[in-house]
C-alpha cells in the first residue's frame, strides 16, 4: 500500500526513535541517569517554545492538570528507561519498552473496567512470552535482571502515559500541553537527583551534543506525532511504531551488539504480539464465537408471543 506523507513521516520518526537507544546508552558513560533524561527534555521544551512562541497563548488550568499529569508519567518512563539501559543492551531496552502497547488495554482493564478484546488477549500472551526470552534466552525463566525490571517498569509508566493522552486530547491544546508535560518530566527528574544521590556531571562535548541532539529528536517527535497523528489512525500509527524496536534491533547490531537467537525470537514475539493487539477479531471468529454464545440473554418465548400479539 501507498504511504501518505504524514504516515512517512511516522516511519521516518520510528527509525530516529530506535536509534536514540543506542545514544542513550553510550551517553550514560558520561553522566548519571536522571541528569540525562532532565537536560534532555528541558532542551526539547525550549525548542518547542522556541518554534511556536507566536502562536502559544496562556494555557488554561486543564491544559497545566494534564500536562503535569502527562509530563510524571513520562518523567517517570524514561527516568525508569534510562536506568535500565545501564546494565542491560540498548536492543533489549527496546523491546522490553516495546511492551507499552499491550499493557495499554491490560491496564484499562485494571483501572478503567474496560476489558481488553480477544485480540488484545492474544497480544498479551504473545508479548509476555517474547519478553520472557528477551530477559533471560538461556534458562528462559522469570529471573530477570534488575535492568529488565527497571525496563518493564518504565513500559508500564508509558503505557499509562498514553491513557492519560486519550482522556485529556480532546479538551487540550496539544502544543501548550507538550511543552507542560516536557518541561514537568525535565523539573521531576532534575528534583529526585539529589534523594537519589546523583551528582552533576562534569562537563563533556559528547554529553553536551549527545543531550542537545536527542532534545531536539524529542522535539522533532512530539512535534511530527501530534501533526501526523490527526489524519493517521491509532491503530495505524500504532502499526507504524512496531518497527521502533526493530531498527533499535538494527541499529544495536551494526553497533556490534549481539543478542541470542532466542531473545531475537522473543523480540519477534513483543512485535507480533504488539501488532496482533491491535487488529479486530477476524469476522469469521467472530461470527463462531457468536454461535458458541450462551443464549441465555434471549428473552422468554411467552413474553415474545405476546409481543407478536401486540403488533398484530
């Protein structure tokens, strides 16, 4: 099928969003986590406002609620991220993160009472298994790293991001809000550095480039998602952001990192899981689930003659 150009674009932003794993995990040779993910976001919040000063305007008291809602929940998802990356691959993190997209109705369940679909059950199970292999390929067991959990959590935190997105998105201003939620997320983690014992680093070119390069990445994404994401549907877009932890995956392995067979394997399983999540029941399992269906919610036959009765 044709691509439209905001779908390409979405494309374009995923390969730039797998790569910034990588960069992540070798700028964390240069300073702590939680310093990192603060400049990080404070250089794309001063981009944004920078490229849209002029038309802004005040936010309003519910755009600054969500925002601040928003902005923890990422604060929190990559500050989680990022910790992660220090012991485990750049490719792993990727598809550990990956996870957010099952998790989304799993959690809406939990909270909302809203049950997943049988489709979303089916992603759920798949993408469970591929992260058992992922974690742990050689005794494919629960035993994971502490990595691996920072990493499971941060998919959480960003899969209740992006239930927070879907309650405010039609009462916000999506650029004021943006720039809230960035700025919020850079405040939180420049704020538990000091409880956490993180210093400053001292200062270095490749921290200084890496920090502004993926601010503005973040920028270029929040922007490209938010103008793309008007006419692309979730469900496409979300099939668009399956190949996140693919080019993670790529880019990782040019850069020398190898994973096991059956970790790759496991991260197909994340991706397809993902992707089955987010599909409709098929209309042929459909119609057999609605055969096998009790029919115990048909109405009593006295009660239908009568009603035959009636109308004739």
């Amino acid at each position: 099928m044709r691509l439209t150009r905001q779908e390409l674009l979405l494309v374009f932003i995923t390969m730039i969003w797998g790569g910034t794993f990588l960069a992540i995990h070798h700028a964390l040779a240069y300073t702590g986590p939680l310093f990192f993910v603060g400049a990080r976001f404070l250089v794309a919040a001063l981009l944004l406002t920078t490229l849209t000063f002029r038309t802004l305007g005040r936010p309003t008291r519910n755009e600054l609620v969500a925002g601040s809602l928003i902005g923890t929940a990422i604060g929190a998802g990559y500050a989680l991220q990022t910790i992660g990356l220090q012991t485990i691959p750049s490719s792993t993190s990727a598809f550990i993160t990956a996870l957010y997209v099952p998790l989304v109705p799993l959690l809406q369940w939990l909270f909302l009472r809203r049950p997943p679909s049988l489709m979303a059950c089916i992603g759920i199970a798949l993408a469970f298994v591929g992260l058992i292999l992922v974690a742990n390929p050689d005794g494919a067991s629960l035993s994971f790293g502490a990595g691996e959990y920072w990493t499971l959590a941060s998919a959480v935190a960003i899969a209740i991001e992006i239930i927070l997105i879907s309650a405010f998105s039609s009462r916000v201003e999506a650029k004021r809000v943006t720039i809230i939620q960035l700025l919020v997320a850079a405040l939180l983690a420049f704020m538990v550095m000091w409880p956490a014992g993180e210093k400053v680093p001292s200062f270095s070119w490749t921290l200084a480039i890496t920090v502004v390069a993926l601010g503005a990445a973040s920028a270029l994404i929040q922007f490209g998602m938010n103008w793309a994401q008007k006419t692309v549907s979730p469900t496409r877009a979300t099939v668009i952001y399956t190949g996140e932890p693919v080019w993670a995956g790529l880019i990782g392995r040019i850069a020398g990192e190898r994973l096991p067979l059956l970790a790759l394997f496991g991260g197909l399983l994340i991706v397809l899981g993902v992707l089955v999540s987010e599909l409709p029941v098929p209309a042929r399992l459909r119609t057999l689930l609605d055969r096998r269906r009790p029919q115990a919610d048909e109405p009593p036959a006295a009660p239908v003659a009568h009603r035959q009765d009636h109308q004739s």
